[in-house]
C-alpha cells in the first residue's frame, strides 16, 4: 500500500482561499505525499482496468469528489481527505493500519448526527452504534479489499440505476442535488440527494465490516473551511 494522500476538486469554480490554505495545511502537516485531484491532473490515476463511469461527467462536482474517493482507495489504496484544514502527521495512521489486519483506518465518526439517513431500522441501529463508524472526511484504506470492491461494486450500481435520469438531467451546479431550487425558479431534476453518492453508501458498508476497520484520531478541522 503507497503512502500517498489523495484529495479532490473538481470545480468549475475555484476553491476559495480558506479551502486552499486548508489543502496546504494538508501537504504541510501531514508529512505524506500528496495528489489533489483535478480535473487536470485525473487522467493520471485512472487505470485502464477500472475506467471512470461512463456518466461520471454528468454528476455534480461534489459527488465526482464522492465517487473519487471511492475510486482510488479502491484502485489505488492510501489516503484520502477532504480539504479541511489539519495539524496531523499521517505517518502514524499508515504505520497503525500496516500492523494491522484492518482494510482501513478513520476517525471515529462524530456523533449520531453525522451518520446517514438511510431510513428505517439500520439507521435506527448505526446512530446507537456511531462510535463503530468513521467518518467520510479523513481515511486511509488498503487497495482491493472486500470492503471497497463492495463499495466500488454499490457505487457503480447506483449510478447505473439513474442512468436515464442523469443522462436527462446531469448537474447544473458543482452542488447540485435533487429537489435543489436554482436562481431561475426552477427545481433541480438531478437525480442524486445530497449524501446518495457518498455516506448513503459507505456508513451501512462500515457498520457492515467494523470489525475490520480501525480507528485513529485523524480527523480534520470541521470549522473555517469553506
């Protein structure tokens, strides 16, 4: 597994300046190698036997983070962290998850707000449990696992499930999500709600394997950052 954190923007617009003094507070504490992902620098880590979703152009710029995030843990193996601003050294975080048997480590989600609401009984469950969660926003997995060939695996068939409707209706808005009003007065037809494409699917999936899936203190700043 390549000590390498991964982070995403995939514009259009320009991250403001909190959001680039948080990526620099990445590449200055973490003592890791970086690759913030663009759509620039992309085409660089998609491997050939994996190629992106053929509608991932048509998500909104959010989401593409989203399904990234997903993708390269799952290809790739490392790190990836949202661009929030951090005092960590990973360093220790790689060390704790090459002398485990673990298929990832994060930070232990935050509490029973920042679990998903996926609805029903298995919500109910993971908010009474959140202390066996991680959070999306900093985590370092290994390449190719059980875990995140079956997230990789959901993912892939979540979009191919509003196929139809995306091709109709792609992002309009780097945060498009569906049910969003635009400054027209119209209602965005996008298909996807705000969390569909990222903690809908990875907080059942921890819950799932948390037995296999170790926890640090490794979370990021969740205050100033955009």
């Amino acid at each position: 597994m390549r000590r390498i954190i991964f982070s995403g923007w995939m514009g259009p617009n320009e991250m403001t300046e909190s959001r680039s003094q948080a990526l620099l507070s990445l590449v200055r504490n973490s003592a890791c190698p970086q690759m913030h992902l663009t759509t620039t620098t992309l085409s660089s880590w998609v491997d050939p036997r994996f190629p992106l979703h053929p509608l991932f152009d048509h998500l909104s710029a959010v989401h593409k983070c989203d399904y990234l995030r997903c993708y390269v843990l799952h290809v790739h193996g490392g790190g990836y962290a949202d661009v929030k601003h951090t005092t960590k050294n990973w360093h220790p975080f790689f060390d704790q998850l090459e002398k485990s048997a673990a298929f990832g480590v994060g930070y232990t989600e935050v509490g029973a707000h920042g679990v998903a609401t996926v609805g029903g009984d298995l919500e109910i469950a993971m908010k009474e449990n959140y202390t066996r969660l991680i959070g999306l926003c900093a985590m370092i997995f290994r390449p190719q696992t059980d875990f995140t060939g079956l997230w990789y695996q959901q993912l892939t068939d979540l979009i191919d499930s509003k196929a139809d409707s995306l091709l109709n209706n792609p992002a309009r808005h780097p945060q498009d999500r569906f049910g969003a009003s635009f400054t027209d007065g119209t209602v965005s037809e996008y298909p996807f709600a705000w969390t569909a494409v990222g903690g809908d699917l990875f907080h059942p999936l921890v819950y799932q394997f948390a037995d296999q899936i170790a926890h640090a203190d490794m979370a990021p700043s969740f205050e100033n950052y955009r």
